[in-house]
C-alpha cells in the first residue's frame, strides 16, 4: 500500500502553504516577514514557505523561554513527568499521521519512520519519563553539626540544533531529558526539514506551558548562528556536521556554557572469517548487519559506511551482499514496500554523486551502483540515488571523509590486528560494528575500537537506555541513557552547619 502525498486539502495529511515559529505559546511570523521554500524530496517540488527567521524571532524565543522558566523551573519531578508522559501518548495517537509528514519532508521510507523512528520518538518521551521520578539529590553528613546537601538544578534556557536525517528523533533525543529535566528550550530545526516538528508542536501545545517549548525555524548561519550566539542561553546542544560543531563549540566559549555535541562518522564494520563458518541464520543476519549501509538512504551517522572483510572470506560473503543489495527496492518512500527513499535534498545528492566520481577517479572498484537512480511520473524530479558499493583502500577519500549517503567502501584485512589498525584510522569515532561468532574476539574488538558505540552481532539498534555519543571528531557528551540528565543540570552543593 502506498500513502497519498501530503497536501493542504488532504483530511489526514495536511500540510499548510505557510508555516509560523512557535514562541511563547503562540504561533507568530518571522519579525521581519521573510519565508523561505521548503521543498519535498520524494517529488523535488516546493510544498511550502517557513519563516526564515533571524536574530530578532531568536531573541523573542528566549525572552519568552526565560519567563516561562520562573515556573518551569520550579516544577517538581513528578509534574514534569507526567507532562512527558502526555506528549508520548499523544505522539502515539499520531504515530501515522507523523510518519507519513516526515517521510514526505524527509524522503526516508515510511515503513521505517512508521516501525522505527516514531515508536522510538515514543519510548524516549517514556523512558526520561521514568527516569525524572527516581532521580534523587543526596544527603551527606560531614560530622555530628554539618551535613552537606546535593540538589539537581535544570540550567535553564538550552538551545537545540538539530539535523534533517531524523527529525522528530533528534528532537526526542534533545527535547525529552531537557524537559525532564525542568529546562526551558529554543530549538532550530534542519532548514531541510523545518515542517514535521511544528505539526508535533500543535499536537502538544495544550501539555507543555506557553515558552517552555519554543521552535524557530531558519538557516544555520542566521537563525542557527543568533541561537548559538546568543548570551542569554545556558547551555547549547547540537547535532550535526563535526565543521558545524566546531563553529558551536568556538561561540559557546565567549559565554563559557556547556555544549554537547553529536557529529559526524564514518563507521567500520568488521567480519571476521567466521561469519562464514556456515550457512545459517547468523550468516544471514551479518548481511543484513552490513546492508543497512543503505538505512535511511545512508543518511544515518552511524551506517555501516566501512566494511573490513577478512581476505579469506572476502569472495564469498562479498557475492552474498551484492546479491542482497540490488534486490534494494528504490522508490517511493510512501510506499509500504520501499526501502529506500530519496536522498534528502538537491545538495546532499550533489554532495554524494560528487563522491562516486571521486571514489571512481581515486581508483576504487564498483561492485554495485555508482549511479542517480532516475525515476518517472511524479517521482521524476525527486532525488533517488543507487546503493552503492566501492572496493578500495583506507587511504582513499572515500573511506576518509563522510559521504552521508547510500554508498559502502569495502576492504580487505589479513589479521585481527591489522583490522583494528585500520578501523581507528579515521577522525571520527562513533559508531562500529563486529561480526564474529567468538564471544573472545567480540569483547576485544569492542573494547579496541575507538567509538562511542560499538555494536556486536547487531546493528543500529537505539534504545533510549544505551548511552550513545562519539570519541574524537565525532562530539562529546552523550545522549539517551539517564547519565544524559546530567548534561541538562547542574548540581548545587548546600553545605550546613547545624
Ligand atoms: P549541519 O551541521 O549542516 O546542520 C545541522 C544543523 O546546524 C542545522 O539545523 C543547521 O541549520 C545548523 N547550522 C548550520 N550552520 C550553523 C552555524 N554556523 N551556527 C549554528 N547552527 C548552524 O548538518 P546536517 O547536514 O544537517 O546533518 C548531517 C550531519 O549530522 C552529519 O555529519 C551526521 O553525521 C550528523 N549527525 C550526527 C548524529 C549524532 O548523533 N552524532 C546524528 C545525526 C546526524
């Protein structure tokens, strides 16, 4: 089954020819009147106009998170649980409603926004729900007369950047422990997909107090940038590009608040030669570990954008991925059946056919791909291209930079060591994959892989209790996990003699 295309007469996907920020409570233009295009990938067609907010919409955002923060503030645990609780359950009621508008402003496949990233967005308002309840201050007494008090502190007003590979996921991760955490937030979402997170606005706008929860929509170097910037926020979040995060991090400095920062991958993948000891589910199940290269049309900072394959296997199990990825339906993301969608944008998929003519210069083989997917009807001006896979050397650009994009660089290695040596030889440090069947090879290798993450015998899997965040280049901080309530809190020590 496919879903009709989001439009403004459609009854249960409605989307508006103009779009409003969402401060204070209230739905309000950009100061200055200016709107930008935002277009759909799925049919590379503007569908609407978003306010193109500057440093003036950013000021009233946190004027008014400010005021609501006197209250917010002061909430206990309890009550700002609940209020998670509400905007979980309401998300829930509209999990379809949602899945569809982001896949239509995204380009992924509906069957992943519709079976994994909304339950998720669900769980994760669930979960800093849960987890808000049980925190507790502690109590220590020094001597008989003194004890000393620890209390958890929200910091107040936070910004939120976001990106556009998952929208209201990024937020969920951002929003939820935030709020739980009694903070009030300006969050700026992705210029590319600025829509999905105001319709999750108007469902909640009745579950959180006017200004606690305030959305600006804009470009990175104006409404990002006056966000970053400003003097008055208490600590700054971002998800994005490691050259972004960099810029965030120089302009958190000159107000000395804490940043967070969840950047870019380039994750290896490693099969060792026993993946192949037989032909059984497990074997079965690594391919599928290795084929989600192509999840969310790679746009996805963990893909398994590397794979390390031992030299004795390497023909074999490569036939067996090669088979399973040109059966990879491309199409309409809204259709039930798709796998992959469209790229998101007209930039990032200039940005990945410029990396399959370098990976074809620097020399690299196609093992499959390397090419736009060109699509007919509606779908003709959308941006489609093939999953793709390179064979080639860690030293190539390819192997190197972060494409984002639907593309594998494959290589092979002789020994454990040496394929630990060339899985740490990149910047970043995200996430990682091992498939082996010897639970002493598994533990070693997750242990000597330099990222945040490593997944063994599994892939992609994001539950709201595993913390998740990148060594190196690729950020600092975490998200999800209770540990992550620290990072929107502060600790004040009362220290009382009696
Ligand atoms: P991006 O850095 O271009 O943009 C991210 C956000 O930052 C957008 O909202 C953008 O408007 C804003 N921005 C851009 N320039 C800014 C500036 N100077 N000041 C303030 N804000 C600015 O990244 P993108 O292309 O939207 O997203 C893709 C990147 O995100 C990839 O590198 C990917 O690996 C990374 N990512 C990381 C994680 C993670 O958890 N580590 C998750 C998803 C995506």
């Amino acid at each position: 089954m496919a879903f009709e295309f989001p439009n403004k007469d459609n009854a249960q996907y409605r989307i508006k020819d103009k779009y409003q920020n969402f401060i204070g409570g209230e739905w309000v233009d950009p100061v200055d009147g200016e709107f930008f295009d935002n277009k759909s990938p799925v049919i590379g067609q503007v569908v609407s106009q978003v306010p193109r907010s500057k440093q003036a919409d950013v000021d009233n955002a946190v004027k008014a998170a400010h005021k609501a923060q006197e209250s917010w503030g002061k909430t206990s645990p309890a009550e700002r649980s609940m209020v998670l609780l509400k905007i979980a359950d309401k998300v829930e009621a509209h999990l379809e409603e949602l899945a569809v508008l982001e896949t239509f402003e995204n380009g992924k496949a509906v069957r992943e926004t519709m079976n994994a990233d909304l339950p998720l967005v669900v769980d994760h308002y669930r979960y800093f729900a849960g987890v808000i309840r049980a925190q507790e201050g502690g109590i220590s007494q020094l001597d008989e007369d003194t004890v000393a008090y620890h209390f958890h502190e929200p910091l107040g007003v936070v910004g939120q950047i976001i990106p556009w590979n998952f929208p209201l996921l990024m937020a969920a991760w951002k929003l939820a422990p935030a709020l739980a955490a009694g903070n009030s937030i300006v969050l700026k979402p992705a210029e590319q997909t600025p829509t999905t997170i105001l319709h999750f606005a108007e469902l909640i706008q009745d579950i959180v107090p006017p200004g606690v929860l305030n959305i600006v929509n804009g470009f990175g170097a104006e409404a990002g940038q006056a966000l970053a910037t400003h003097q008055d926020i208490n600590k700054i979040a971002f998800t994005g590009e490691t050259t972004t995060g960099r810029i965030i991090m120089q302009n958190a400095s000159q107000n000395i608040i804490p940043v967070t920062l969840e950047l870019g991958g380039k994750s290896p993948n490693i099969f060792a030669k026993d993946v192949m000891d037989e032909d059984d589910g497990y074997l079965d199940k690594a391919i599928e570990g290795l084929v989600m290269f192509a999840l969310n049309q790679g746009e996805v900072c963990t893909c398994p954008s590397r794979a390390l394959i031992h030299e004795d296997i390497y023909d074999a199990f490569m036939e067996r991925v090669i088979k399973r990825v040109e059966e990879i339906k491309v199409g309409n993301p809204l259709d039930e059946h798709t796998m992959m969608g469209a790229q998101t944008s007209q930039e990032q998929k200039e940005k990945i056919t410029s990396y399959l003519d370098i990976g074809k210069k620097e020399g690299a083989e196609i093992l499959t791909g390397g090419n736009v997917k060109e699509m007919d009807g509606d779908l003709g001006e959308g941006y489609y291209i093939e999953p793709t896979i390179f064979k080639g050397n860690n030293k190539m650009r390819i192997f190197q930079e972060e494409i984002f994009g639907p593309v594998l660089a494959v290589a092979t290695y002789k020994d454990d060591e040496e394929a630990l040596e060339i899985a740490n030889d990149t910047m970043y440090g995200l996430g990682a994959g091992v498939w082996t069947r010897s639970q002493n090879r598994a533990y070693r290798f997750g242990r000597a892989i330099q990222a945040g993450r490593v997944w063994v015998n599994t892939y992609h899997d994001y539950p709201a209790h595993a913390a998740f965040g990148g060594y190196k280049m690729s950020g600092i901080g975490r998200e999800n996990h209770l540990m992550m309530l620290a990072h929107y809190q502060q600790t004040k020590n009362l220290l009382i003699s009696y």
